[in-house]
C-alpha cells in the first residue's frame, strides 16, 4: 500500500515537472520568435 502511494506521488511530481518544463520552453520560443519578427525591419 503505501510503495503504490509513493509510486503515484512520484508520478505526480513527474507531471508537475514536465509541465513546468514544457511552460517554460514555450516562454523561451515565445520571447525568441517575437524578438527575431522584430529584430527584422522589413519583416511586414
């Protein structure tokens, strides 16, 4: 009983990470795309 706790807290951990992880990189392409439309002049 109480490994099949851990093992599902783990997995939770697990899924709050990825989350974070993939939130995080979304952000960093976000900042990244948007800088690189501006950066370029003739970019419209």
């Amino acid at each position: 009983m109480r490994a099949h706790t851990k093992f599902r807290f783990a997995c939770k951990m697990w899924e709050l990470l990825q989350i974070t992880i993939l939130r995080t990189n979304s952000k960093i392409i976000g900042i990244y795309t948007f800088r690189k439309i501006f950066s370029q002049p003739n970019s419209c």
